[in-house]
C-alpha cells in the first residue's frame, strides 16, 4: 500500500459483511451445561456483527463510513432499525432482506471471563448494489468484518482495487473457514489483516515469521495488540479498564487501527488508537449502539 492512497482525516470507509441481531446475555453464573439451566442477569439485544460495530466507531471517530450489508426484515427489523438509523452510519448500501429469509442471530454469553456464541448466518454477505456502490467513487477504503465473507466473495479485494481503495480484513473466529487451505492468497491480497490472538495461533501466525498480509495486526485482549510487517513486529500495551462487556472489542479495535492508518500515523500509534477504542468497547454493554464521539489521536504524519 502506498502512501499515496492513504485517504487522510476525511477518506470515507465502507464497512462489508453480515449485520446480525446480537442477543447478548450477560451475568451468567456459570456456563450452561447439557442437561441443565442457567439464568442471565441480563439481555441485551443489539445491532451486531464486524461491519457495523466498526462502522459504528469509524463514525464515532469522525470519519464517514457507510454499511454495505442485508438489513433484516420483519421482527428482527423492527428491534435493530432503530438503532441503526440512530448511529452515524450512512446506511445507503444495505439493502432490505426477503422477508422468507431466517434472521441472523448470534447468541452471546458472558461468564466471568469466558465467551461462547451461537451464530445462524442466513442469505448472502453482500447486498446487491455492493459494486456499483464501490464505482461510484465515494469511498477511500473498503473494510471485510469476516474473513467468511471474503471466502464467499473473493471478488470484494479486486474490485475495491480497481476503484483505488485500500482494504482491510478482519478474520472472526469460523471453525469451518480457518480449516480451508486456500486462505494465504486471499489474505495477502489485502493491506491489513486484523485476527484475534486465538485466530492467528490458529492460522499459525508469530511475530518472527513473515506475515500472511503486509501489515498483519494481532488483538490481544487485555495484553494489546502487535502489528507485524516486513519491518518487524511492534507491540502497544493496552491500558487497564474494568472490563463489563467484551462483546465487540475487536470490530472497535479496528476502527481506531483503520482511522489513524489512514491519517498517515506510524504504526505505534495506529496501535494505539485501536487499543483506545477496544478499551472503550469492553467498558460498556453490546457492540456499538448510543457511541459517543470518540477521541482521536492528533492527525500529524508520518
Ligand atoms: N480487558 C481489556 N482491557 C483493556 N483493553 C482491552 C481488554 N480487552 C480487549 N481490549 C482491547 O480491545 C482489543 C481487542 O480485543 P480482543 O483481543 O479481545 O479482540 P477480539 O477477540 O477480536 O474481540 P471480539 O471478536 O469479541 O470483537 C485489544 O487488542 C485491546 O486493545
Ligand atoms: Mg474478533
């Protein structure tokens, strides 16, 4: 990626992938069990999915960014469009989904520190008019919320080229997708990879090995994060939070990563911004609903 395509404070994101409806149960005493019930101290239902919670913080940092994805229909359009609509997201590229379709739900559970998630995908991850939204010349850098996207769509890298924009890839835990063995091509085909530490063991990547992509960011919970390039690997401690929800964390990560890359920062402080806005997503409850404007880093260059 050169310097030259990087956009500066204004370059508009689109952000590509499945929206689903996150029911998030949390203060669980213990995990369920076969055969056994347990009782949640609490549920919320929120707008969810990598696309839009990191739309939702490239917003909340100031920057447009737009949704490409199928809005649900019927009930689940009913709890989620609100909250949509209510964010800073341009919502122009999503188109509605039929109302046969199943909802996409992901089931969220929060014990102590441990997750598990239930997930029914449902349709494709990209609404018709995705291309010519890109054509239209309106956006800077295209963002995939899960690699499972790009695996369905290997096109999206290409024709976001061929309309100059960067692009950025988040992987998004997919027992079945991190199993394939034709993952190294669609992964170096884009400018940044975002996996979490669990997803890079998975896909073997280290700080002493080349990176599968040029600039290769590894989320690491409470510890930070590590970008990892052809310059070596740095690393950006996160700062101590009282963790509540960590639902999310990861797409707001990005958001910050993406916002400062694309301003020009060093990659230190591109780490820092992403830790920033993960910090601020597991201190509060769901992805990415009533965000407040968030706190940039100066916008001096590299
Ligand atoms: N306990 C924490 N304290 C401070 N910062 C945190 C904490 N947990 C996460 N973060 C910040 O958020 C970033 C992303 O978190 P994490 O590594 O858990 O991503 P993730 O597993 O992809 O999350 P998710 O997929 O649930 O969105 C971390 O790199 C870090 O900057
Ligand atoms: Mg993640």
């Amino acid at each position: 990626m050169t310097q030259a395509l990087r956009s500066g404070r204004s370059g508009r994101v689109l952000s590509v992938g499945r929206l689903y409806c996150d029911l998030i149960f949390t203060g669980l005493p213990k995990m369920p069990t076969l055969g056994e019930e347990v009782f949640a101290g609490g549920l919320s239902v929120k707008p969810g999915g990598g696309a839009f919670i990191t739309a939702a913080y490239v917003a909340a940092l100031g920057r447009p960014a737009s949704l490409a994805s199928a809005l649900p229909s019927g009930l689940f359009a009913a709890a989620l469009i609100p909250d949509l609509e209510a964010s800073r997201v341009d919502l122009s590229v999503c188109a509605p989904s039929p109302d046969t379709l199943d909802p996409q739900i992901t089931v969220a559970m929060a014990s102590g520190n441990e997750r598990a998630f239930l997930t029914q995908r449902a349709g494709p991850a990209v609404p018709a008019g995705f291309e010519a939204a890109l054509a239209s010349g309106r956006f800077s850098h295209l963002h995939i919320g899960e690699l499972a996207t790009l695996v369905e769509e290997p096109s999206l890298v290409r024709l976001a080229r061929a309309a100059g924009l960067s692009v950025s890839l988040d992987c998004s835990w997919d027992e079945a997708v991190l199993a394939r063995d034709d993952l190294a091509g669609l992964i170096a085909s884009v400018d940044i990879f975002l996996p979490n530490e669990t997803e890079a063991d998975r896909l073997g990547i280290t700080a002493s090995a080349p990176p599968p992509a040029p600039l290769t960011v590894v989320k690491r919970g409470a510890e930070g994060s590590v970008a990892i390039s052809a310059e070596g690997a740095v690393s950006v401690k996160a700062r101590p939070v009282e963790v509540v929800d960590s639902t999310g964390a990861g797409d707001a990560f990005n958001a910050g990563f993406i916002d400062a890359w694309l301003a020009g920062l060093p990659v230190e402080r591109c780490l820092q911004a992403g830790n920033r806005c993960g910090a601020e997503a597991v201190t509060r409850i769901g992805g990415a609903s009533d965000l407040p404007d968030l706190d940039r880093l100066p916008a001096e260059r590299a």
